[in-house]
C-alpha cells in the first residue's frame, strides 16, 4: 500500500481520484492547495504526489520545482495531471519542475491506475538499489 497525496483544488475530483485510488488499495491523503501540500510532503513523506497545475494559492509546477529541488523529497515521484495541454506547459513541467509525468484530463481510470502503478514499481526498484549501492560500498570501506 503506498501513501498518495493528491493535490487538487476540485473537491468533487479530489473524492473521484480518493474513491478510485483507495479501490486500489492506496492510502489517499489530500490537498487543495499548495501550502498543505508542503506540509503533507514534509511531515508525512508520500509515495507520489498526484497534482494539478491550477491551485489557488500557488502554480503546481512551482509546487512540484519545490518538491523536487528538496533533498528529503526529489525521489518522490510527481505526476502533474490538468486540464492545460498547452506544449508550454508541457515544457515547464518536465524541464524546468522535473515532474516524473504529465497526463491531461480527462484521463481514463485505468490509465491513471497503471502510470501510478508505473512510477511507484520505479520508485521502489530504484529504492532498492540505492540501498544495494549503499550496502556494497559500506562493505568495501
């Protein structure tokens, strides 16, 4: 079960993506603004953070630059999903905020599920080689 944080203005979308995501046997914790979200990230470090562009008190592209320019956060993966399909946005997103992806609404459910299922078995392999890398050059010292 990994812990999501889903950051989301829409309370009708946040109960939509809890519903779902929950089905799927995740803990769901949720945000509709970024200040929460920074507090959420920093106290209760999430598995992925699930995001949207347009919140009320800050951009999510600035919020997920935050998350990933954090050393304690920059592993967690950060999918930005909007409603904004402009190619800038796009840009921004993956170049200047590193998100881990970027998916449009609306998105079908499956989708969602698999790209979360994506990058979580990502994180989780690359959490075990770290930890291998780590172990292996304790070993050697």
């Amino acid at each position: 079960m990994a812990k999501i944080l889903v950051v989301e203005d829409d309370k009708n979308l946040v109960l939509l993506l809890q519903t779902i995501l929950e089905k799927t046997g995740h803990l769901i914790m949720t945000a509709t603004c970024g200040k929460t979200a920074l507090d959420w990230i920093s106290n209760s470090k999430p598995d992925l953070v699930l995001l949207d562009v347009m919140l009320p008190d800050m951009n999510g592209i600035e919020l997920c630059k935050r998350i990933k320019e954090d050393r304690e956060t920059r592993r967690v993966p950060v999918i930005i999903l909007t409603g904004i399909m402009d190619n800038k946005t796009k840009m921004q997103a993956n170049l200047v905020a590193h998100a881990d992806l970027f998916l449009n609404k609306p998105i079908e459910n499956k989708d969602l599920i698999s790209a979360i299922t994506m990058l979580l078995d990502k994180s989780s392999t690359d959490k075990t080689l770290r930890r291998n890398l780590f172990r292996r050059n304790k070993v050697n010292l």
